[in-house]
C-alpha cells in the first residue's frame, strides 16, 4: 500500500511539474520545475529496482545538465511582457508547424512495428535481481553485447566536445598568462623563515 | 468505544510503528550531528584563534562552551527579512534545499557494522548524487536575491562545484575497481588488512583537496570571498534563513570528510586489529578519523590565503582532472595485470 502511494506521490508530482516546465511565466523556474520532474522520474527508477539509473539520472541530469542549463538561463534577460507583444503574430505559422509535427508522428507511429529478435530480446532470462546488483547486470551487458554500440555513441559525445571547443575557443591577443612552473621554479624572490613556535615575526 | 480504539489501534500500528521506528532512528543521527555542527564552529573559532595567538570565544560559559548555542538562540530571535526585489518562493526554498540535502546524504553512512540507516547497494552513487546538487541550493539563492554580489557569488560556486565533481568521480571511480562494490559498508570492509589511503596515497590527497573546494573551503571559498564580494551567495540572509545556509555548509563538511575517511580511512576500522585499538567501538574511530580531517580543514584556513579564481579551475581541470583520469587507467591496469581483481558474484 504505502509503495503504491510512493508511486502516486512522484508520479503525480512528475506530471504536474512537467506541466509547470511549459506553463511558467519565469524561465527559472520552469528550469527548476524541469529538475524536479527528472528527480520524481529517478525516484519512479527506484521504485522498480533500477537503483543504479536513478542515481545516474541524479548524477548526470540533475547535477550537471541542469545546473548548466539552470546557468545560461539564469544569466539570460527576458522580457516576458516583450515576448508575449508577438504571439499573435506568430500563431499561424506555430498551428502550421506543430500540425506538421502531429500528422508525421502519428504517420510514424501508425506504421511502427518491432524488429522481429526484439521480442525475443525482452523475453530472454534476466537474471534475478536479488543474486546480481543491477550495476553488474547493465555493466554485463554493456560491455560485452553492446559494446560497439557503447563505444559509437562514446565517440559521438567526443565528436561533439570537440565541435564545441572549436566553434567557441578563440586566440586572444595580449592576454598575461601565468606559468605556475616558472613561478615556482624561481628561487630569488622567495624567502622562508624559519618562526620559533609562539612568537610570530 | 473503548473496543473500536483498541481495534482500530491493533489494525494500524503495525503500519505506524515501522514508520514511527525509522523516525526515532532519524533522529538518532540528526540530533549528534547538529551538536557536532554546532561544536565544529566552536572548534573552528578556537583552533583558528590559537593559530592566530589570540583566546577566542571564552566567555560565554566555561572556556566559551556555551558559544555555539549563543549564536543559534541570536539567530533564532533575529528577524528574517526578504528583500523587496527577491523572488520570494525561491529565496525561501534554497536555504531548506541546502538543509535539507546536507542532512539526506547522512542516511547511507555506516558509522559501524551494520550501524547504518539504508544499506543501500548505490551508496556511493547517492552520496555523489546528493553532492552534487547542493549547488541548487547556492545558485538559487544567488538568483533569487537580485544582487549583483550575492549573483556572482553563486556563479563562482556553481562552476567551482561542478569543476571539481568531476575529478571526485574519478577518484571514486578507481576506488571502486579495487573494492567491486558501491555499498558503503563493502568498501569499508575491503579496507581490512590495509586501508586505502596507503595504495592509493596521491588519489586520496586528490579527493581530499577536491573536497575543500566541493565545500567551498578555504582555499577555495571564492564564492565568500569576503573583500570583493562581501561574503558572496549568501549576504542577502538573515536570521533564520542564514542560520539554515550556515547548518548546511557545516553538515557538508562533516559529510565530505565522512566520505574520505569512509573511502581512503577505512570508516570505523581501528588503525590496527589488535587488543588496545579494537576494543575501542567502531563509531569512535569513525568520529576520530572525521575529527582529523576536520582539524585539517580548519588548519588550512588558518594557513593558506585564497587562490585565484582562474588558478582553482587551472588546479581542477587541467591538474586534478588528467592526473585522476590516468590513475583510473593505472589503477584498473594493475589490478588487471597482477589478477587482483575483485572476484565477480561480491
């Protein structure tokens, strides 16, 4: 019963703050209301056994992609009453799109079938979760079956590092630069003294 | 009427009673740790003023004792005031946020064998998890006191946070090829014949000083740096609200140096197993241990003068980062040559 009530209290509580994501007026706080979606959603992971996803969507959502997220946002100056002057204005073409949208999703989902080793792969013996932590069943997995899979998306998240560093790193002229080796190195401008204990200099 | 009591008694309390047990055992572990938070200021006080040749705190009380309690009662009959350009929900919400995450993190610490509230399989991963979202609490308020100082303040705090998180998880992560586990307790018992801190020496020096700047410590406490930003996130509290920031930055500290000892000092194990030392409870030498650490943390905050901003994220990313992420290849490697590994099915 009381797991039951669990699942309502964060699925409820996902719910009305994925609503409260799109429907704030202030953009912080739908930022805020977005990191406690992805926490009512890891607790949702917790409650059927997949312990160690819920963490890593604490760890990686909410404790990196939001803060960062959380951070650009924050230092944005929006004004709202500004924003709101062109709504009308853009409201046909926004009905137009969206309805694009909704015909091709409904199109794609109409012809959707499964794969036919897909079903046989949801069918195939897990192992019990009480004999292997489900950190050693994913790793299990992960690095034998999916390997190249694993290491493709690894190099797609490289790839797009290094787009980020080169679209935004620019060489600056006249810039000071410390170099902590040479200052360390130099042995003319640093004095140690030796303080008998109790007195001070 | 007495009957329909009595049956309605017996019908619920076995639902209440385990709700009311774990309650009681939240209890036994919030009320010790708001104490050592309260005598860790006092500490601090002391140990900086003997450093500096002065006394210290020394008059309320004998030898100043009753200092800590002092201060919360002053802080308790202030008056909270928001201000009038703040975001009030926000500005409530991130003092109770940083309170409230500094006391959740201690569910999954085993102070002895056993002496543990959730004995989790994730530990380390919650205790990480947890961690790392203090910075919400910081960027919160720094957001929602609309002013410049308490902005920057956050912002500082923010990038120095996340920074230096990640060389945390790859410390973490070479423990825990070692021991095979991310239960707590497991990795304290892995510790038995040797504790980390010998194996993995330059790691836990790494983690330890990866924490100071996680805590916004001294040398790393730019977000408060006092001479430019007048004490940072936090100068639009007051009162209550401040007292709440203040509870939170301490309980943290206590925790990361918790976490040290619980990875590199081997928890609550005695220094060695023989007669004198494993008489001593196991809860003694976890407290022991964490009192080192932090002495160590208030002894470098009467030493060091403050880095820079640009040479603590120097320190983190182009340091901390590389050496940490190499240790994970030698450590693995070793292990893997000299078929130490762990054995699977632990």
């Amino acid at each position: 019963m009381i797991e039951a009530l669990v699942f309502y209290v964060f699925a409820l509580t996902a719910v009305a703050a994925g609503i409260m994501v799109i429907s704030a007026k202030n953009p912080v706080h739908s930022v805020l209301f977005l990191i406690l979606a992805f926490f009512n959603a890891a607790g949702l992971f917790l409650l059927l056994g997949a312990e160690f996803l819920a963490m890593l969507l604490v760890i990686v959502y909410v404790g990196a992609v939001a803060v960062l997220f959380l951070f650009v946002v924050m230092m944005l100056d929006i004004n709202t009453t500004e924003l709101r002057q062109g709504f009308l204005q853009y409201l046909p073409i926004g009905v137009v799109i969206g309805g694009i949208m909704a015909v091709e999703l409904v199109l794609v989902m109409a012809g959707w079938h499964f794969a036919p080793d897909v079903s046989s792969a949801i069918g195939a013996a897990a192992p019990p979760p009480d004999q292997v932590s489900n950190t050693r069943a994913l790793g299990d997995l992960i690095y034998t079956r999916f390997v190249y899979l694993f290491q493709a998306s690894g190099l797609v998240l490289l790839v797009a590092m290094i787009g980020a560093i080169t679209l935004t790193h620019r060489q600056r002229k006249g810039v000071k630069k410390q170099n902590i080796a040479n200052q360390i190195a130099r042995e003319d401008s640093v004095e140690l003294k030796k303080v008998e204990s109790g007195r001070g200099i | 009427m007495v009957d329909m009591v009595l049956a309605l008694w017996n019908e619920f309390w076995p639902i209440v009673w385990p709700l009311v047990w774990i309650v009681i055992k939240i209890l036994v572990i919030i009320v010790p740790l708001l104490i050592a938070v309260a005598y860790l200021t006092y500490a601090e006080r002391k140990v900086i003023s003997a450093m500096q040749r002065r006394k210290g705190p020394n008059v309320v009380g004998p030898l100043g004792l009753l200092q800590p309690f002092a201060d919360g009662v002053k802080l308790f009959l202030k008056e909270t005031i928001i201000p009038s350009g703040a975001n009030r929900a926000v500005f409530l919400l991130a003092p109770m946020l940083t309170f409230f995450l500094a006391l959740a993190a201690w569910a999954v610490v085993p102070f002895g064998e056993g002496l543990v509230l959730a004995d989790i399989n994730v530990g380390v991963l919650y205790l990480f998890a947890i961690s790392g979202m203090g910075v919400y609490g910081i960027l919160m308020a720094g957001w929602s006191s609309n002013s410049k100082y308490a902005f920057l303040g956050s912002l500082r705090s923010a990038a120095q946070m996340v920074s230096y998180e990640v060389s945390m998880g790859f410390v973490i992560i070479s423990v825990l090829v070692v021991v095979g586990s991310l239960n707590l307790s497991d990795i304290v018992m892995a510790q038995k014949n040797m504790w980390f801190v010998i194996p993995l020496f330059p790691m836990a020096v790494i983690f330890f000083i990866s924490t100071l700047a996680e805590t916004n410590r001294h040398p790393f406490d730019l977000p408060e740096a006092e001479a430019e930003l007048v004490t940072g996130y936090n100068v639009e509290y007051s009162a209550m609200t401040f007292a709440l920031f203040f509870l939170g930055e301490y309980a943290n500290m206590i925790l990361m140096c918790g976490m040290t000892t619980i990875l590199f000092l081997g928890g609550w194990l005695p220094p060695l197993d023989i007669a004198p030392f494993n008489l001593i409870p196991g809860p003694v030498w976890f407290a022991l241990k964490i009192s080192m650490l932090l002495f160590v943390f208030i002894w470098l905050r009467a030493a060091f003068p403050r880095y820079r901003y640009d040479q603590l994220m120097r320190l983190g990313w182009k340091v901390f980062l590389p050496i940490s992420l190499g240790a994970v290849v030698v450590v693995s490697g070793v292990l893997v040559a000299f078929d130490m590994l762990p054995k699977a099915g632990v």
